[in-house]
C-alpha cells in the first residue's frame, strides 16, 4: 500500500439516519397496543388530562394512569373520521400510508382517504425527547454527527472502526440496533461517498431498511430518480428543468455545464451539474447543541446584597442582557432560568426555576433570576455572580409550535435594580 493509492480505509463514507415515521412510532412506544394499524398524527396538541380524564369516566373499576396507557382498549381511540376541523397531518404510519395519507396533509382529507385511521394529537415534548435520546446514541458510537433536524443526521463514518466495513453496513446495522435497544425505534440509513447520496440512499429501503451507494452506483440507483430527490431542487427549479424536458438525474447529468450555468446562473448551474455527477464535498458539521447558556462574573472585590445595591443591580441586570444577546444571537429561547453566586469563602450556591412558557428577553431573564435571588442567603460578601438559562430549545421550532401564543404576557418589569430582595435573609 503506497500513499497515492488510497486505500480501502480512506474511502470517504457519510451515512444519513432517519428514523421512520417518526412521531408516529413515538406514540406507538405509549400505545403499543395501536401497532400496525393505519394511525395519524395532527390536529391538535395532546394534554395528557383530557385522555386519562375521559378514561376514568368510561372505565371507572380501572385506575388508569400514565402506567397503563398500553391497556387502553382499541375502540377507545378516536378515529379520524371524526374529525372536524382544519389541522394539519404531521406524520402517519406506514399502515395509513398505504391509504395515501401523508405528511402536510388536511387531516379531513385524510380523513376520506382512510376513515378507520386513528387520529392521535402531537406531543413535541415527547419527540424531543426521543430525539435527544437517539443522538445521544449515534454520537457514543461515532462522534461526527450533525443534526439536520428532529428525526435525522449525517455521520461520518469514515474514520470510525467498522465504518468502511461492506461500505458501511456493518457500522450502520450497529447502529440501528443500537437505537432500537435503547428506544424501540426504528431507523433507515444510506452510505455513500458524501451527504447528497446518503440523504437519498436512506430513503430508498424504508423502513428499517440499510442502503449502500458507491460512486460506480450512480448511473443504476441515482439517474433514474426524478430531479426533485435531489435535496436542494425545489419545485420551482424542477418546474423550470421540466420546460427543457429534464426530469430525472440522469437527463439533468447529460446537459452541458456550461448550458446549465447559462440558463440556470452560474453558481447554481454549476451546483446542478456536480449534484447530477453525485459531486458533494460538504463537511459533516459537529452542531453542539448548548444545554445552557450562561454568563458569569468576578468582582474585582467583594460586594455586599445591601450596601453594593447598586453595583450589583447594575452588574446583574447587565449578565442578564448578555444572556439575552447569546440567546437571540444563538437562536435560542430557554425556561430554565438560574443564578450562581459564589461568597468571599469561596462557597458557591445555584438556584434556578423553570417557567411555563420559553424567554428570550434580557428582562424576563432578570425578573426571573431575581426571584431565585430570593431563595439565597445575603448577609455574606459576595465575589462572583452569574446568570444562566438552560431548558433550550430552538427558536424557529419554538415558533413553528406556535408556543408564542401560550406564552404568558411579557412581565411588566419595572423592579429597580438588585430591588427584588428588600433586606437580606437570616
Ligand atoms: P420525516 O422524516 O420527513 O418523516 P417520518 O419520520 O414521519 O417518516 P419517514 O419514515 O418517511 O422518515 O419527518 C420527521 C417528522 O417531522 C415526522 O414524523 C413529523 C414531522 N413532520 C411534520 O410535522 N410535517 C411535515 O410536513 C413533515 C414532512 C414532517
Ligand atoms: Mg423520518
Ligand atoms: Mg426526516
């Protein structure tokens, strides 16, 4: 083995994981008793109450909590067919979809297509969870992983033992196994030499299926795929591929790059022309996802909750901005809000509260580290002060959830200063 020949070993494999129908087979994991049957996620927000209320009326000798959900009685389910409203599918089984029911889908349309389905509410809590949970896996057996999402990542397997191992499989069935011990979850992978055919090689043996694409595959598994399986064509550049009668890979791969520089700009004709040709030399990125995000700082001397009211107002108030800036910088929103201080002995105490609703403004972080201010002893000189928020999640799926409408008003925070506690404990 010379350097110049690369060897079996610096083959260049990137895996996409994706878990199967994903918030489906979560809830499945609750009721396990609704496996194979057609089952639908969407229409409402589940609120755990409603269910177990409803069963302790129907089924009163029973006594019915968040244990026993796997003995909750078929026909108890509401059926989708009952359904009257505007909501919107999220995910189905594979039972469902054999129906045609998919995601994206009016739940009353779906409602036609299979009115036997069960219809069951999402649980976003739930599924980040799991999410959390089956990352948290993967990293443990290869540390290159970025997250594209609630339910998928790319890995790089290339440096990791066994990765290279029948193109990936091996590493790969690992994995799934893996997950499925720890979760109950199933997941499809696809292997290939970069992340544009491994996002389209994890679909092609859905579910739980494994799927491995080397280059000399191209021109059997990837030409005769419709353009849009590309990630990153659209249905716009699709439309506009079909006016000059491209419609699969493989017919966007015979065009000129030139021509398609011409009639679809140059970086973006260039990209089509690579993507066509399997061409992608795109990093796994490692997306650390922060637990919390704090801000802390040493006095230059001891400062006392009385007597320095003002200074630490002002320095508390600041680290609460700071926290605000990281946050929104970040793209974060969080409502676990904490404090740190550590006394002139060296001591540290925390505390911390979590909030039912997500916070991103500098003075909702203040007000609320200020009443965990309230749960701490002043009467010693204090050397360091810090302000953290932990319980994350990301502010564009905060939004999507559409969380911001069960948020509490903005607290009208006009307390002054370190003026949260008026006199000292003890
Ligand atoms: P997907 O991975 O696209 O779908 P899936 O996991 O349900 O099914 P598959 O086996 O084909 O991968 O999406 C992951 C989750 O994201 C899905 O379970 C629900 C959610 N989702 C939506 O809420 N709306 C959507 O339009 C899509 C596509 C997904
Ligand atoms: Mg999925
Ligand atoms: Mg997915």
């Amino acid at each position: 083995m010379t350097s110049d020949h690369p060897t079996a070993a610096t083959l260049r494999r990137i895996a996409h994981l994706d878990m199967d129908a994903f918030y489906a087979s979560v809830e499945l994991l609750r009721y396990p008793q609704l496996k194979g049957l057609p089952v639908v996620i969407g229409g409402s927000r589940r609120r755990e109450d409603d269910l177990l209320g409803r069963l302790r009326e129907a089924y009163p000798e029973h006594a019915w909590s968040a244990e026993n959900l796997s003995e909750i009685p078929l026909d108890f389910f509401p059926r989708i067919s009952g359904y009257t409203g505007r909501g919107v599918i999220t995910t189905a089984t594979y039972a469902a979809r054999q129906f045609g029911v998919g995601s994206a889908m009016g739940v009353m349309k779906a409602a036609k297509l299979c009115p036997d389905a069960i219809l069951l509410p999402v649980d976003f809590d739930q599924y980040r969870h799991y999410s959390r949970r089956f990352k948290a896996i993967i990293t443990e057996i290869a540390p290159v992983m970025e997250n594209r999402g609630v339910d998928e990542v790319y890995i790089d397997f290339t440096e990791v033992p066994g990765g290279q191992r029948e193109g990936g499989r091996v590493l790969a069935r690992l994995m799934q196994k893996a997950i499925f011990e720890d979760t109950g979850l199933t997941c499809s992978v696809g292997v290939a030499p970069n992340k544009l055919l491994a996002k389209m090689a994890s679909e092609f043996n859905k579910p739980n299926g494994i799927s491995i694409v080397h280059e000399v595959d191209l021109e059997q598994l990837i030409w005769p795929l419709p353009c849009r399986k590309i990630n990153g064509i659209g249905p716009k550049a699709e439309a506009k591929l079909a006016t000059h009668g491209i419609h699969t890979i493989g017919e966007l791969a015979q065009r000129d790059r030139t021509w398609l520089m011409e009639h679809f700009g140059k970086s973006y004709g260039a990209w089509l022309h690579d993507a066509a040709h399997g061409q992608d030399d795109r990093a796994v990125e490692i997306s650390s996802e922060p637990v919390s995000i704090s801000r802390e700082t040493t006095f230059e001397h001891d400062l006392h909750a009385v007597r320095d009211r003002e200074a630490l107002g002002a320095i508390f108030t600041r680290l609460s901005a700071q926290v605000a800036d990281d946050l929104q910088r970040k793209g974060y929103v969080g409502k676990t809000i904490g404090i740190k201080l550590r006394y002139d002995n060296f001591q540290s105490v925390t505390r911390d509260q979590t909030l039912d609703h997500y916070i991103d403004q500098a003075t909702d972080i203040r007000h609320a580290a200020g009443q965990c201010l309230k749960r701490v002893d002043l009467t010693r000189r204090l050397r360091l002060l810090g302000v953290r928020v932990g319980s994350l999640m990301k502010r564009e799926d905060w939004q999507a959830q559409g969380l911001r409408s069960q948020e509490a008003p903005a607290s009208p925070y006009t307390e002054s200063l370190f003026g949260d506690i008026d006199a000292p404990h003890g």
